[in-house]
C-alpha cells in the first residue's frame, strides 16, 4: 500500500534579488484586469514556489526627487527559458500600480524584487476550497492550473459583475462560481457552502474585513482547524499597500 504524503505546509525562504525588466505583451483580460509580460535578462534564476507567492513591484516616480510607489503582486505565470513574468493588474479607481498598468506599453522599464519567501501547500489534499474577489483572481487562477486532474477544487470569486470574470482553468474536479456583489457577498457564498469531506485546504485572499470574518466564520462557527486555513489580506478599503495574514 503506497503511504500517503504528508499534508504539512512547507515555508521556504528565498534569495531576495531586485530585478530590471521591460514590458513585453500587454493584453487585456477584462474591463478592469490588464495582463503584462515583463521580460529580461534579470529572470534568468527567478524562483516562485507558491501560488500566492508576491513580489514587490517599483513603479516608477512622477518626479526625479520622489521614491518609487511599492506594491504586491502575484507572479500569475513565469517562464525561466523565456526570461518573462506574467502581472496580472486590477484597474481599480486611481494610483500608482493602476495608472502604470493603464498606460503600460511594449518597452516600458519595471523593477520588482523577491519573492521574499513561499508558503508551500501540498496538492495532495482530497480537496482545496479558494477564496477571494478580483485582486485574488491571479493567485486562483494559477492554483487550479497546478490541481488540475490531482485533486478536487471549488474556487468561490466574488466580482462587480459578469464584465469582471475572465477566463481560468477547467478541467475535472474544478468548479468555480462567480459571486455578483449585486447578488450577495462571498462571505454569504462560504456560509451557504457545505464542508467537503476528506482532508480540505481553505485558501481565502481579498478585502482585509472580507477574509478575516471569512476566516473568523470558518473557524468558529464551522470548526475547521486553524492549520488548514491560509488567509491573507490583499488590500484594504481607505488604505493602501496592505498586505497581511490571519493566523487566529
């Protein structure tokens, strides 16, 4: 009988490398979402190890004299051959990552440093549960890719509306369903959803509140074990460059 591998997340740390790279491809997803391929010779040894691995991308200033705004990505896509890496980019209101990827064309300068380190979770579950709204989209897309025919998914993805959905991974064992705020919230979607059965990971990322009561609802009122849950805050309403994880 073949012993089953063990189900324990992996943490590992990488070499933290700053990096100069050049738009290669622009293209746009979704009304809101734009996809840009950086290429160069600088990804020669890129490492990402994790779906929701993030790499700390410098956009660059307005003026000489002022530092480059600094925000969190997920490598949706790296390719070592290629020397390329793909940022998926929400389009949301107004600042420095928005404005950039708006404008963003084939030539144009972007550094990024890290991933910093990953947060490794192993495929073998009998089932994984993924959680998140649009600034999560990158990340889920890039795990079903990786589960696809190994393993059971449902992805929850909560969005304004139809215009937001752009394409991700089907195959058997993946359901995702789509969540119109005008309809409900994901949290309402995660408390309507029956708890798989077999060993199942909870991933959940988006709006800071969101996740937390997310991951405050699995916890305490469904009785999932703190260990199978990874919850992150992507952002956060009314402030910026908000990136952090619930452990309790």
């Amino acid at each position: 009988m073949t012993e089953r591998p063990t189900l324990e997340v992996q943490r590992v740390r990488h070499e933290v490398k700053r990096r100069s790279l050049q738009v290669r491809k622009v293209t746009r997803l979704a009304p809101r979402m734009v996809r840009v391929t950086l290429g160069g010779d600088d990804m020669e040894d890129f490492v990402s190890a994790s779906f929701d691995d993030h790499v700390k991308v410098f956009f660059p200033a307005s003026t000489p004299d002022a530092e480059p705004a600094k925000r969190d990505f997920t490598p949706r896509r790296y390719d070592n051959a290629r020397r390329e890496l793909e940022i998926e980019f929400v389009l949301h209101g107004e600042g420095p990552a928005t404005e950039w990827a708006a404008a963003a064309q084939v030539g144009d300068a972007l550094e990024i440093g890290g991933p910093r380190g990953s947060f490794v979770i192993p495929v073998e579950f009998d089932h994984h549960v993924l959680l998140g709204d649009e600034s999560a989209l990158p990340a889920i897309a890039r795990r079903l890719e990786e589960l696809a025919g190994r393993a059971r998914v449902t992805a929850l993805v909560e969005v304004d509306g139809d215009a937001d959905r752009v394409a991700l991974p089907q195959g058997e064992g993946l359901a995702v369903h789509w969540i119109s705020r005008q309809q409900g919230s994901l949290l309402d979607a995660v408390r309507a959803l029956p708890l798989p059965a077999g060993e199942t990971y909870y991933w959940a990322a988006g709006e800071s509140a969101a996740v937390r009561a997310i991951h405050q609802h699995l916890v305490h009122e469904r009785g999932v074990d703190k260990k199978r849950i990874r919850a992150s805050s992507y952002w956060r309403r009314g402030a910026v460059a908000v990136h952090e994880t619930f452990e309790e």
